[in-house]
C-alpha cells in the first residue's frame, strides 16, 4: 500500500473557513492519471492540485538550497526601474512593480537561458484536468514555500520571484514572505482574450433565466463576453448587488449555456460591491457541469475579469503608472468570503498583463491511502 500527504488550505483569505478550500499533494510522483483523478473526486473540492518535478524540457529542479537563477532581495524602497541583486553570481536584472506596500522583485535570467522551472502543477476539478486555474496557483505556492520548496529572500523577509509550470506553459510567480513565512502569492496570468460575445437579445434573455433572473436585471452598459486569462469564463454583468445576491441558478441551463460558448463557467459580477475602499467589483461563479455549483473564489475567472473591466474602462480604479489595482469580492453569499487582489498593465482596449494574488491559511494535513 502506498500513500501520498496532502495539504488543505483555504485560499483569498486569511481566516481559516473562508476563502476556496484546496487540496495539494506536494509529492505526488508515482501517481497515475486515473488515480489523480480519482483522489479529486474524493477530495470533492473545487480544484485538487498535484505537483511534480518539471518537464526535463523546460528546465532544470531547484531546491531551496540552491543559489543559481534565484532572487535573492531585500526590503528596500525602490529607487529605479531595475536594481542590483545581493546575488552577484549572476546577471540578474530587477524590476520593481509599483506596489504601495513594496517592490515585487522579479528575477530574470540571463537573456541566453530560460527561466529554471522549480515544480510543475497538474490541476483537477472532481470532474476533470483542467491546464489552469488562479486559486490551486495561489495557494499551491503558500505550501510549498511553508515547506521550504521556495528560496527565501535575504533576511526572511521580502518578494522571491519563481517560475513554475501549468498546462498553459511556464509562469512567473511571486511570493512574499515575512521573517521566513510566506504571506502573499501573486502570480501572472496568461494573455488576456475576448474569445467571443452573446449580444443576442433572446441568448442574454435566456442567461438571465439561467441565472434565476430577468434580463432587465443585466447591467447593459457592459457587454456579455467569453474572456480568458487561459481559462475561459462566461461573464455576465449584472446590475446591482441585490440581483446578484438572489440568483439562482438552473444547473442544468447554465451548464448547458457556458459550455455550448466555451466557456468553463459562469462568472456572474455587480459593480456594487460589499465593502468600501479598494472592492470594485462582487463576483459570484457557477460551474454546475464539474460538479461546482458555486466557487467561492476563482482565480482564473477573476484575472479575466479584472482586465475586462480595464479593458472596458469600466473597472472605477484609477490607473497609477500604468496599472489598475482593486480588488474583486467573492464568496460572501454562501459563508465563504474571499478577497481576490486584482493588477492589470494597460489601458482600454490594451491590456499587457494580468496578475492575480492573495492570502492563503492551511487548515489541514493528512494523506490518501492506496
């Protein structure tokens, strides 16, 4: 009998039973596909994540012992658009994203080397593999840097900068830590796309009956677009909190719907939001045909949406050099709240890039049995 150790976090939250439940086997070569697939279903969580050592195409393994093509930074304010690393080993160059709290320092390798791969992740609904996905990213990388996967900056405490691996190809990832404790992950999100768009008055009707709701409950000033970050999501405007609040959902349409468009879920949104300050937006997402009647909190979705937002001019976030913050609000209907941090380079009807980040708190260990 073999056995394989797993890792529960809840992800987007900071308090334990909130956020997006996620289960991650950190160990988890020797694992069969039909047996991965067998473990999310019993998981029965949104998302199971299975990491692995990377392909050996894309690159080499790296510990957290290991010193070449690493970042290693300190807490510093930030003076330039590039700064020196203490690593003097190699030339590695330094780019700051503005942040008001501090630099996220982005390690590059030298221009005649690709980024050194440390894992690779495969990720499962209880239904199937899917090749990406914000909140098993996000929370993935909190464990594994709890489990000392990740090289710590200088000190303990500031941004290292990794490179992992997806289904979608190899991403950047970003963590900070605190005296040797990770506290945020950010990661970047594939090339954002507007895939298609139901401008069909009886097709938005019937999303809106999908929803539980009427069609004059749409938010008309936006359109209804299947986006992606690198997985698509059906977004739906929706025209003010309290419709959101009272959607309910006719599984078997929606499902139907956002599948016949491409789509991997509905990703139903208010521009009303909960809370004041930097919430732009409360978001609620069903994907009833993998067994998800509502996610309380998705990455990938949010990505997508953050930089339609932008891209729309709609987001209601000022844009400071160059990028728009905010954050999206999801979960609070079903008792799970998850604050989602939403950056986008770019402007309307020009977006460069998306990153989605947050906070994540373990809640469980244990293994599986087979």
């Amino acid at each position: 009998m073999s056995s394989y150790r797993f890792v529960q976090l809840d992800v987007f939250t900071a308090e334990p039973f909130a956020g997006n439940p996620l289960a991650v086997f950190p160990e988890a070569e020797g694992l069969t596909d039909d047996q991965m697939m067998k473990i999310a279903r019993e998981m029965n969580l949104s998302e199971t994540v299975f990491v692995l050592r990377p392909d050996g195409s894309r690159g080499n393994e790296q510990t957290a012992d290991s010193k070449q093509q690493t970042a290693q930074s300190k807490r510093q304010e930030p003076s330039g658009d590039k700064l020196q690393t203490a690593d003097t080993e190699q030339a590695a160059q330094i780019q700051l994203a503005d942040s008001e709290e501090q630099p996220i320092i982005q390690s590059v390798t030298p221009a005649t080397s690709e980024p050194t791969v440390l894992r690779r992740l495969r990720i499962f609904t209880p239904a199937r593999e899917i090749p990406f996905a914000g909140h098993p990213v996000v929370g993935t990388w909190n464990a594994l840097a709890r489990e000392g996967v990740v090289p710590l900056p200088e000190g303990g405490s500031g941004w290292t900068r990794i490179y992992h691996e997806v289904g979608i190809g190899v991403l950047p990832v970003d963590i900070e830590f605190k005296e040797g404790v990770p506290v945020k992950v950010v990661m970047t999100q594939g090339k954002f796309e507007i895939k298609g768009e139901v401008d069909d008055w009886h097709e938005q009707a019937e999303i809106a009956r999908a929803l539980g709701r009427d069609r004059d409950d749409l938010d008309e000033s936006l359109p209804i677009q299947i986006i992606s970050t690198g997985l698509p999501s059906l977004a739906v405007p929706i025209r003010s909190l309290a419709d959101l609040r009272h959607c309910r959902v006719n599984a078997g349409l929606l499902g139907e719907i956002y599948t016949r468009l491409g789509a991997t879920g509905c990703h139903a949104f208010s521009r009303e939001t909960i809370e004041i300050g930097e919430s732009r937006v409360h978001a609620r997402f069903f994907a009833p045909a993998d067994n998800i009647a509502e996610d309380p909190a998705t990455g990938s979705a949010s990505g997508a949406l953050g930089a339609y937002l932008v891209h729309h001019g709609a987001s209601g976030a000022e844009s400071v050099d160059g990028r728009v913050r905010f954050i999206i609000e999801q979960g609070d209907f079903i008792k799970r709240p998850s604050r989602i941090s939403i950056e986008v380079k770019g402007k309307l009807g020009a977006i460069e890039e998306v990153r989605v980040g947050g906070c994540s708190v373990v809640v469980a260990h244990g293994e599986i049995l087979l």
